[in-house]
C-alpha cells in the first residue's frame, strides 16, 4: 500500500487490517436511487476507499432535492441526480472508480437483469417492495449482496438480503480467553509445575503470572478432590480462599489477577452450540463446489473429534499479566508452539480433504487455514431468507410479541405500517399524507390498509395505535436528512462488515424508531 | 436570497414534520410554516469539535433548517482525517477544520451562516457560550467534554422552590464514537444526569506501573511506552517530546524496537508506536455518520418539539 493511502486510512485499518482494505478497494457498488439516503451511504464508503460505484437514478434535481441531500446544490437544479451526486462523491477520493447511470431502477430491474451481475453489492434504497422482490431473486441468482435501506418521516430500515455469509473474524467484543486452565496440555503443565509458587524472594512471588499459580493450585485442588476442579459455587469460594492463602503481601497484583481470572479454571471443556450448529450444518458435507470455509469446517469437525479431544485448535494468544518477562514470554511460546501444532494438524487434514474431493491441495493458503485456526471458536454463519418468503411467511409469533412488548411495539407497527405504505401507493399511486387536505382520508385509508396487512400477516390479534397510524401519515413519504443520514449510516456500516467478512452483520431487520431514538433488530 | 416558493418547495421534506400536528410530540410543539423560519432565524447551535462527528453535524444541522451556527475547533486538518472528514481535501491539510468546515458547508447550502473559531474551548469567555441555545458536542476527549460541561452547568439557576428555572437550562447534546460504536445523549442540566454524574461509562485509559515499563515489559506496548516516557527523558534532558514531530516518533520507535529485541518481545512497528503513543482511537465515517445524525436530530426535536426527545442515552454497537 502506498504511503499517502497507509496514513490517509491510518484510523480504519487499525479496526479491519490491510486486507480487509484490500477487499474494500476490490469491491464494486451498486446504488439504486441517489436521495438523500443512498448518498450518505455511498459517501461513507467512498471516503473509506471502495473500489468503484455506480449510481443509478432517472430523476432530475428539483428545489426539494436541495433541502435533504447534501451532495447537490443550487447548479444541479434541472440536472441528472444520478450524475451531480456521481461527481461530488468523486470529489470526496480520486482512488475510486465513480460512474453513474440515468436510468429508472425499476426499469432496469424489470428490463435488464443481467446488469446487475458485475456488482459485489447492490445497495436498494427508497424501493418499493414488488421491485425489492424481483430484485432480491436477481441479486440471489448471481450471489450478489443485497442491502436494502428506506428512511420514511422518523422511521427507517436496513436489511440484508443474500444466501449465506460465512465470517471467520468475527471479532466479538467479549470473549472468554483460551487459555485451557481447565484442562492444560502436557506442555504447559509442565512449564507450571516448574516455578515454585512458594518461592521466598518477594519479587519473584509477586511477578509469578497468574496462569501458573491457577494451573498448579488448581492441580492442588485436584489432588485433594479426588482429581475433580472446583464446580459448586461453594467449591469456587473456597478455590478463591486457597489462592488467596498463597498471597505474601494483600498488594501482589499478580494475585488478585488469579483470584480474578479462577473461574476460567471451572469452564467445561468443549465447544459452544453455535459452534456445534455450524459443525452439523449440512453444508459442512463438502465435495468439489465447496467454498473453502466449509472444507476448513469439514477439517475442524475432525480435528475435534481426534487430536483435539474435543477441543478446536488452540487460540495461540495470552492476555498481558502481571509477570517477570522471561516467565511471560516463555509462556507465549507454549501457547504459540501449541496453536502451530494444532494448525499444522488442521492443514494435513485440509489437504487431505481437498484431495478426497478431487481438487488441487495446495488450493487453500496456509495463511487463510491459519487464520481459521485461530477464530475456530468464533466462527458465524448468517443466513437470510428471501424477502418475497418473509412478506409471505413472517415470523408470526415473534411479531405477536414484539408488537406488545412495550419496549419493541412502536418498531414492529412501523414495520408493519411501511408494508402498509407500499400498498397505499400501489392503490393511490402517492405517498399517504401528502396533502395536507387528504390528511383524515389518508388517515383512514391507511388504517384500513394496515389492517390487512396485519391480517394477511397472521397477526390476528394485534392491533396499530391510532397515534401511529397518524404520525405515518404525517410523516407523508418526508426524507429527513438526519434520518437520512443515519439509515444510510447503518447501511454502510453493513456494507464494510460484509465485503471486509469481518465482524458479524445485521442476523434481522433493523427498524429505526426516531421518535425515541431506537434501532431495533427484529427477526422476522 | 432564493423567491420564498422555491424556499417553501427546498424544505418540502422537513416542512412535513414541522408544519403538522401529531400525537407522539413534545411538550407545547405549535407546528406552522413558521417555525422553520423562526427555527433558522433565533435558534443559535454551537458545535464544538470540526472532526469526524463535527463535519457530519454541521451538515445535518444545516440541513435540519438551522441557520445560525458557530463551530470552534482548534484543530488543523491532517492527512489521516480524510477517510472520513468528508468537508476536507487534501489541499486543505494544515488548515484550521473549523475554518474550511464552515466555508464548505456554507457554499452548499444556501441561506446557512457558520462562524468558525479556530482557537482552544478554554480561549472563548463564559458569555461566549451564554449566547447558544443549545450546544453539541462532537469531542474526542473527556477533559474538553468536562470543560464544556462545567461551563453549561455553570448557567444553571434554582427557583425558591428549589426548581431549575427552564431558561436558565442551556441543553448538550455529546456524541461519541471508537470504531463501529459509538453514543449519543441529550443532557439537560438539573434535569438529566450530566456529564460529570456519568464519566463513569468511559472506559479508563490505559497507564502502565512505570516498574512494569522499566523492569518487567511484557508487550510491545510496554516498550514503546519506555521509549517514549523514560529512555526519552533520560537522553534528550530538558527537551519536550513532540507526538506531531515525525523525527520525535521516528527515534520512539527505533529505540522501542531495540528494547523489544532485548527482552524477545514481538510486535513492534511503527504504525503500533504511534497508535501507543497518541493514544489514537480507531474512526470510521459510518459510525461518524451514525451519531452525529442522532445528534442532530435530538437537536431539532428539543429545538421545536416535532417529536418526543431521547430520554437521555443512546448507544450503537452494531459489531
């Protein structure tokens, strides 16, 4: 990477790494509709550096683009929005590719399909549900991503639409450490048994790091409980008062770490059910057309059930501890030797694998297996269904609950009140609320309409606040610029977790709620 | 100044929420085609902050209807600020970001007047502030978001029954990111809890025992943080190190790479040591754009009414 890029994106490649840059620089966008949404999302990505857009748009610029969109300005008035939004975007980095197209989506949609195949990701935004559909199977058949996003008066969604969306780092933002106290390999227990916990010199004792004090009190333990760790909560206090026993000074921080940390010393061995899910899924039996990650799957589910014991491949990484340095770094060289091992394993058995289903086994890089390794226990699948089976087949039960849930109902009647929208146009062919002399028609032709939706929805029972149903109105299809502004603020968000496949995308819909200033993942 | 139709025909969207009635509204929201007139002419907004969440709020605001803005940064725009300082070039590097910020906004949306202060929050006198009606903050450090509350708290005034006196409340509205997170909330002194009541959910930074860095370093960090606050010291006497000064990193690094080969510490590079050394906090444009529309938006509710205000704290962790 050149050095201007390297201290131009210093702040975001210290979150998602150079290779992830490198994924972003390679990926190619799509944006349907350039409003005041689509081009605050398309702005994020373009200062973080995408590789190309295309903004699609038939519209001209007209006085009210100029209230809510900030990429357009008194000289666009009469102009393609597509094009005026295209050239301030291209102003904002010359490294990306910027192009535009004045065209109608829906024509496209409708007309030319197969335009949509060079993209890595379309992002939908202000688009009618019947276009959303078609468009979704288009995006499904050629494996584009599809993030949907729509600011409507004070509410607003994103979604995302695609088959599967496998991410190896997943980088949660609390993970128990792997560490094996519970269960040390040979190794490790042996460096432990090593260093005399007792020992008389003070600053020794104090820089003893808490990893051997557990492991050896803990063999302690086990010794005097027939060969059992502590499981009881009273069991885990009194481990606690044993560590404390060993303490020569109440000030030794090394100590308080232990005491600290003795509850990794009781974990049950094994792996999570998340993991366990991803292991059976069905897709894990691979042959040629695998993707790579679930043949690094197939390979994990034997690792574990053979030379793991259960276990995945070892993590490799401590945590900073109070400790003498030597102490320390020979204890990272337990830790990294193991996970080499364990990686080493773990690429055999790819290998092995890949031949077994026919392809070259050099087809898969160290780097990736190692990478794999070392997130085994992180692993996510995400998998969304088509947006036609989700309007026709909703998750009734949850809506049930989120819509009298007092926490969730505004979220789920805007969520049911957008759909309302869109057969309000499909009848009205306008926004409901537009007029401010239509408003108590409107009102009631809305309400009429809900409950329809509501009904054909299986929601039999629920019932909309005429309050809301109201301010839907009121809102009369407004694009606010801060609602604009933060939807497509989700939308990019989404958009770099899924092209970088690095942290875990939206698993549902995010409804944004402005009126109090939610966002709200419901699973429908 | 544009014919007043088109005006009426630009602020169709925003004019939707301002100019009807609702039953989900705050407290004395008296919708009218006025408000947005009398919303960009006596509504005064201070953004403090022209970084990464002020660039953002001074658009959003802009185009929320509000006119009459003051933004104050005493910051110079820097290369490493452009992946998502969207109103800076590269051709501005080395300028004052409240400077350009201003101008940038002002010449795209018409009619708005932003006056820049390129000076420190501490340089403007207490009246400064007096003259807002509602600050926001778009900071990146806990000792100016405390200033800045201090002074908003400082307005304050009891009735005989011991009541804040509403006029006396001069409302903040603080954003914050770190990554894909970030937060915003609306603090009404002696109505919400402020600042100062809630620094607690600032996580600590990070300070090694100075035994740790001398003695027993474990990490990478624990060897450039030597470099940088002892072996410096202990060489250059009297002369103050410089974070801005490449040559000042440069040698941080060099001798923080020394160390490390010492003890058999991996990890050092010099992109780690500056991230040590300047505590640098990792920012992203969407999360700036997350927040910041947040913000903006609890401005114009509190400001008009036009919907009910957030109670008082949001945050976003979409990761």
């Amino acid at each position: 990477m050149a050095v201007e890029s390297k201290t131009k994106y210093d702040r975001q490649l210290r979150i998602w790494g150079e290779h992830g840059q490198a994924a972003l620089e390679k990926a190619n966008i799509c944006l349907l509709n350039c409003g005041p949404t689509g081009s605050e999302a398309l702005k994020n990505l373009v200062l973080g550096g995408i590789g190309s857009i295309t903004v699609i748009d038939g519209t001209k610029v007209e006085n009210h683009d100029l209230g809510n969109n900030f990429m357009l300005d008194e000289m666009s008035l009469g102009q393609s929005k597509a094009k005026c939004v295209c050239t301030f975007l291209q102003e904002l980095n010359d490294a990306v590719k910027a192009k535009f197209v004045e065209e109608h989506p829906d024509a496209l949609i409708e007309g030319n399909p197969s335009f949509f195949s060079s993209f890595t990701l379309v992002i939908a935004t202000q688009l009618l549900e019947s276009s959303l559909v078609k468009l979704d199977k288009i995006c499904r058949q050629s494996n584009i991503m599809l993030l949907v996003a729509l600011s409507y008066g004070l509410t607003g969604l994103v979604r995302i639409s695609l088959k599967d969306h496998e991410v190896i780092e997943s980088k949660p933002e609390h993970f128990v450490d792997d560490l094996r106290l519970n269960n040390p390999w040979p190794e490790l227990k042996e460096f432990a048994k090593s260093i005399d916990i007792n020992v008389t010199d003070p600053v020794v004792h104090k820089h003893t790091p808490y990893i051997v004090i557990l492991i050896n009190i803990a063999g302690k333990w086990a010794d005097q409980h027939g060969g059992c760790l502590p499981t009881t909560r009273q069991e885990k206090k009194e481990f606690k008062e044993l560590i404390k026993s060993c303490m020569l000074n109440v000030d030794e921080e090394n100590y308080k770490e232990a005491t600290e940390a003795s509850y990794k010393v009781s974990l049950t061995s094994g792996i999570s059910s998340q993991l366990r899910q991803i292991l059976s899924d069905s897709a894990a039996e691979v042959n040629s057309s695998s993707p790579d990650f679930w043949i690094l799957v197939a390979a994990l589910k034997e690792f574990i059930e053979n030379e793991g014991a259960g276990e995945p491949p070892l993590e490799g990484s401590i945590p900073d501890m109070t400790s003498l340095t030597e102490y320390y770094i020979n204890l990272q060289k337990i830790y990294q030797a193991k996970a080499e091992a364990d990686c080493l394993v773990m690429e055999h058995r790819v290998r092995a694998i890949l031949k077994s289903i026919g392809r070259e086994t050099d087809s898969i890089s160290k780097a990736y297996i190692k990478n794999f390794c070392k997130n085994a226990r992180k692993l996510v699948v995400c998998r969304y269904r088509p947006i036609e089976d989700e309007l026709n087949n909703p998750a009734v039960q949850e809506l049930q609950k989120y819509m009298i849930d007092e926490d969730y109902c505004f979220s789920a009647g805007f969520y049911i009140l957008l759909q309302a929208v869109d057969r309000f146009i499909a009848n009205y062919n306008r926004f409901p609320g537009l007029f401010d002399t239509e408003m108590e028609d409107d009102i009631a032709r809305l309400k009429t309409i809900a409950v329809g939706v509501l009904s054909d929805s299986g929601l039999h029972g629920s019932t909309l606040t005429e309050d809301l149903i109201n301010e839907m109105c009121r809102f009369g299809g407004a694009e606010i610029h801060s609602v604009a502004a933060f939807i497509g603020g989700v939308a990019s968000q989404e958009a770099i977790k899924l092209i970088t496949k690095q942290f875990v995308p939206l698993n549902g819909m995010l409804v944004f709620n402005g009126i109090d200033q939610k966002s709200q993942i419901l699973l429908v | 100044m544009a014919s007043s139709s088109s005006e009426l025909a630009r602020w169709r969207d925003i004019d939707k929420l301002l100019t009807r009635q609702g039953n989900i509204v705050g407290p004395g929201f008296e919708p009218s085609p006025q408000l947005r007139q009398d919303i960009g002419e006596f509504a005064r907004v201070l953004v403090v902050g022209a970084g990464g969440l002020g660039c953002e709020l001074l658009k959003d605001l802009a185009l929320s209807g509000f006119r009459n803005i003051d933004v104050i940064d005493m910051d110079t725009i820097e290369i490493s600020n452009l992946n998502r300082q969207f109103l800076f070039r590269l051709q501005d590097v080395g300028k004052s970001k409240a400077v350009v910020a201003a101008k940038r906004v002002m010449e795209r949306v018409s009619g708005v007047n932003i006056t820049p202060h390129f000076c420190r929050i501490e340089d403007k006198d207490i009246v400064f502030y007096n003259d807002f009606n509602i600050i926001v903050l778009g900071l990146d450090s806990i000792e100016a978001r405390s200033y800045i509350n201090s002074v908003a708290c400082s307005f304050l005034e009891y009735d005989s029954d011991d009541n804040p006196v509403p006029e006396s409340i001069k409302p903040m509205i603080d954003g914050g990111t770190e990554g894909f997170k970030g937060h915003a909330r609306v603090i009404l002194p002696g109505v919400t809890p402020c600042f100062e009541c809630n620094i607690w959910l600032f996580p600590p930074q990070v300070k090694f025992p100075l035994c740790t860095l001398a003695e027993t370093p474990r990490t990478a960090a624990h060897c450039i943080e030597y470099a940088h606050l002892i072996k410096w010291n202990e060489v250059h006497g009297g002369k103050t190190f410089d974070p801005d000064d490449p040559e000042h990193m440069q040698w941080v690094y060099k001798e923080a790479v020394k160390r490390a080969e010492l003890f058999g510490i991996a990890g050092v590079t010099y992109s780690f040591t500056q991230g040590v050394v300047k505590n640098i906090i990792p920012a992203i444009a969407s999360t700036n754009a997350i927040i910041s529309a947040a913000c903006a938006l609890e401005v114009l509710k509190i400001v008009s009414g036009c919907s009910k205000t957030l109670s008082n704290y949001m945050t976003s962790s979409t990761s």
